[in-house]
C-alpha cells in the first residue's frame, strides 16, 4: 500500500507533479535507507537526551494526518450562517440544515452556523460526544497558494524558512527520551518514503503497509538476510549502525504484531481504501503497546479544481473516505480509553477559495479547517477566532476566506499539553504560540 496521492484527476499540474514525484522518489528508496537519512537530520542543536523506562508514560500517542492537495473547509465544515456562503457557491454549496422538507443531503447542525455535510456524518458521534474539535479559518500566515512551498511549510512548522529540513513532529520526537527505551520503532509514516513532517525524529520508519514490512526477497532467505543484515552493520559508524540495527528489529517486532489479522473493537469498520487500511494499522500498533508515539498517515484527493460535487462526486467521496477512516480510529482506539491515550489531528496546506469557478471546483485559497481528536480534545464544538465573513469585502485579496488562527497554535498546544513537551521553541521555532483552549 502507497501513501494516498489519490488520482488528482481534477487537480492543477502542481499537484498531479507533486504527486507523482512523492510517489516516485518514495517508492525509488527502501524503508532502511529512507531510516539512515532520517537519522542523518538529527540536528545538532537540539538537546541530546537519556533514555527513561518511565519517562512521561501519561503522555499521548499522536496521529497526524495531512489532507494533501488543499481541501475545501468551506465544504467539510459549512458556514450555512453566512448567506454570501450561498451566493458565493450557486452550484455546490452544501444546503441548509433547516432547509425545505424533502431537500437532499441537507447539512448536519453542529450549531447555529456551522454544518457537518452528509459525507462527514461519520463524525458526528465524536462531535456530540465532545472529542472532536474542528478549527475554522485556520492555516498559515504566509502568501503562498504553491502546494509544494505551502505543504513544506506547514510540515516543518515555520513559514518561508528554507533552512530549516526537520519536521514539527520529528523535532518533538528529537528532543523527547522515549516513553520506552528499548522500543526499535518510536514513530512511522505509512508511506513509500518518510513524510517531511517526520523527518528528525530518532527511531522512525517509512513503511507502506507495516503488515508486510519485511526485506524484500524470497522468504525462504528472509530470515538468514535479517541476520546478515544486523551482523554485516554491527560494527558500522553511526547513523547507519542504529539505523539499519532498529529497521531489522522493526521487521521482527511488526511480524510479531499480527496486523493482517488485527480485529477492531468497539464496532469499528474501517473503510477498505488506502486511508482506512493505513489507520487501522496504525491503531493494530498502538493497541499491541510496543512503543510507538506517533503516526503520520497522508490522504489525498483535495485538489478540486473542477468537478467538485460534495453533495455526491469526488469531493463527496473523499470527505466520506476521510470521515469514515477517522470514525471507526475514534470507536476502536479512542471511545472507549481512558482520558489519555490517543490524540490525532488533521491539517491541510490551504483551503480554497470562497467563491465557486466555471468548472464547478474552487482554485487555491487561504484559511482553511483543521481538525482534533481526542478524550482531552475540548470539543463539540466549531473554534473560529471572529468569523472573518464571505462576504467580498471581508475576504482576503477579495476571493479567499482569511486565517485568524495560525494551525501551530493548536498543534503546540497539544504538543505541550498531551505530549508532554515544554520545548516548544525546539518544535516551533521563533513562533510564540497563542493558547486557544483546544485541550481540556
């Protein structure tokens, strides 16, 4: 299984490039060379750490999910309270909740001016059970509509700094003792190559499918190659010692796992595609308490140039795949934990803008939705900072609906709060973030 670039069929050829040279440049390197480069970014700046048994053991595992391509949070979280919402999108605005008796896929109230559309029914549970929180009109404060500058930006936590190559998530792995010392995988991205948002953190792996994480070859040899290979790297300088010792350990421990096999709880049904798949992974290896403390699973297909359709097409579908995915992670690893545990949240790298084009889509915006999940998470509820307004003149460069909540506002807090992590300057540098109550 590959990250989830979708099919970009109605992306710009940004994206469909983007796509194609994520995918490409994942699948040309195998996970133990992808682990030795991780591990060469270690930066020397950060604080080097002792290993702790115990260290922290209260703090939450993360699930970090990245909507690649810029979707729409004027269409996963409907604003049916401003009417320039409807004059803005003749033909694919999501229809008022209190709309005319017999209206189809009318929007699901989350309050008096916010709605869930149909497609994203699947996490309304978590919503009314006030563990769900969705952040409106959020994003970066930067002036780029590039999918390639916005998403880098967004995944090493500081805008328009091309300096800097460590991820937000693998400074706060860098700079963390492990919650288990001898634990050879701390984090993973499911994915053919390590995600940048990753990229730092000690111990971490790109593994496609972790069900099948092996050394590729005839299995009949597999077991003798595993042997060479920790012998053959036992007396190798460093980074490749540790990182070729903890991917062959990574092979054993992932087999001895049983993700093939994994059984949800709780009534959870994960969707078949690469998302779903990709998650109920991730909540097989969390649940099987090895040591893991963060995930970063991507999902694709928000490029919704033409076509859009959220009521029942392509942006229908991929909202359904997201909200699905998601829904069944909450039932299975989330529900029914204790209050800590599990956190996960979603971002995109813009939204788009607030009035429909001439092919049914929406082009490249500015604020956007993000989302938080979690027995810690004060949700049940829509965070917006002064809802900026649809309305022309409110609008950023008179077409987009403007950020009034910087995205690392959110994530620090819960990097601080349910991760445990004081240094927030390693994990954001230079930013001075603003507490906006999004963990209880």
């Amino acid at each position: 299984m590959t990250t989830d670039l979708h099919d970009g069929n109605s992306g710009c050829a940004e994206y469909n490039e983007l796509s194609r040279r994520q995918f490409i440049g994942r699948a040309a390197g195998g996970s133990m060379a992808a682990a030795a480069a991780a591990a060469a970014y270690y930066p020397a700046w950060l604080p080097r750490i002792m290993l702790a048994e115990t260290h922290a053991s209260a703090r939450d595992v993360i699930l970090s999910v990245f909507m690649r391509g810029g979707a729409d949070g004027l269409s996963l979280c409907v604003p049916f309270g401003d009417p320039a919402y409807y004059t803005a999108r003749s033909t694919i605005a999501i229809p008022r909740p209190d709309a005319a008796a017999g209206t189809a896929a009318k929007g699901i109230a989350l309050d008096n001016f916010f709605a869930f559309p149909q497609a994203m029914a699947g996490l309304v549970p978590a919503f009314a059970a006030k563990d769900l929180l969705v952040v409106h009109a959020t994003g970066q404060f930067n002036n780029s509509r590039s999918h390639f500058d916005a998403q880098r930006y967004m995944e090493v936590g500081k805008p328009n700094d091309v300096s800097l190559v460590t991820g937000w998530l693998g400074r706060h792995l860098a700079s963390m003792p492990p919650v288990r010392s001898n634990a050879p995988l701390r984090a993973l991205g499911i994915a053919s190559g390590l995600q940048k948002t990753l990229v730092g953190a000690p111990r971490t792996l790109p593994i496609a499918n972790p069900a099948t994480f092996a050394l590729t070859g005839t299995a009949s040899t597999s077991a003798a190659r595993l042997a060479f290979l920790q012998a053959d790297y036992g007396t190798a300088t460093e980074p490749i010692h540790a990182a070729a010792i903890d991917a062959a350990s990574t092979v054993t421990l992932l087999q001895s796992v049983g993700i093939s096999t994994y059984k949800p709880s709780n009534g959870a049904v994960y969707p078949t595609s690469s998302f779903g798949t990709a998650l109920k992974s991730v909540a097989a290896l969390i649940k099987a308490d090895i040591g893991i403390e963060a995930a970063q699973v991507d999902i694709g297909g928000w490029d919704t140039h033409s076509a859009q359709d959220p009521l029942a097409g392509s942006m229908y579908k991929t909202m359904q795949d997201f909200s699905n995915s998601l829904a069944a992670f909450y039932l299975d690893v989330i529900a029914l934990a204790p209050t800590t545990g599990v956190t996960a949240v979603a971002v995109s790298e813009f939204g788009r803008n607030a009035r429909e084009n001439g092919s049914n889509g929406t082009d490249h915006g500015r604020g956007t939705v993000m989302f938080a999940m979690g027995k810690n998470i004060a949700g049940g509820r829509v965070m917006v900072n002064n809802w900026p307004g649809l309305a022309t003149a409110n609008l950023e460069s008179g077409q987009d609906l403007k950020v009034t909540i910087d995205y690392r506002d959110i994530l620090a807090e819960i990097v601080q709060q349910r991760m445990g992590n004081p240094a927030l300057d390693v994990v954001f540098p230079g930013w001075a973030y603003t507490a906006r109550g999004a963990t209880r």
